[in-house]
C-alpha cells in the first residue's frame, strides 16, 4: 500500500469525528464511535494472535455511538496517534496507514 501522511488532523467533539487531510488531497472523516471500536490495542484485539490486520471500515461507519468521546489526542512520532477516550482506554496506537485503511468512505 502507498504511504500516505496527514496534512491536518482534528478531532471535533462537537460534531464526535476526527478529520484528516492527507497528503493526496483526500479527507477522511471518522466517528469517534468507530474509531473506539476498532481499537488496534491487543487488549481490544483478543491477544497478539489477532494484531497486525486492518480494521474494517464498515465497522468504523456503522458502530453504534456508546457516548464515548475522546479527552485527549497525542501524536505518536511521525508515524501515528495514541487516543484517549471518556472510558478510561488509552492504549490503542493508530498509525497512519490503519486510520488510512479505515477510512469510513472505504465502506462497501
């Protein structure tokens, strides 16, 4: 896969979606609901065994909203963002190119 890079990242609370512009000129728009639910952590993944793959954009477009919002954002070098949501969760590492394969528009 090509790598892509943001150009802008910003999570809206008002609106409950992270935005980013990437380099290519695409802007991919998240729910905060969807982007929780595909947490990459292995805690949320079941194990190591189940790490590495992509997240499914269909499930980051339709994941029922919890009320799960996101207190913090953090860049994580240059290569990703660490969340930090209303439930307490924080160990989810979202590198650019998951969020890239996640993007909701990707949904079939």
């Amino acid at each position: 896969m090509e790598k892509f890079k943001p150009t802008s990242v910003k999570a809206d609370r008002n609106e409950r979606v992270l935005k980013i512009s990437w380099d290519d000129g695409r802007e991919s728009i998240y729910p905060f609901a969807g982007l929780r639910a595909v947490c990459p952590c292995v805690e949320c993944k079941g194990g190591h065994d189940n790490m590495g793959g992509p997240a499914d954009p269909a499930q980051v477009r339709d994941a029922r909203d919890s009320g799960i919002t996101v207190t913090n954002l953090q860049a994580v070098g240059a290569y990703a963002l660490q969340f930090f949501w209303s439930d307490g969760h924080d160990s989810g590492i979202y590198t650019w190119e998951y969020l890239r394969q996640s993007d909701p528009a990707l949904a079939e």
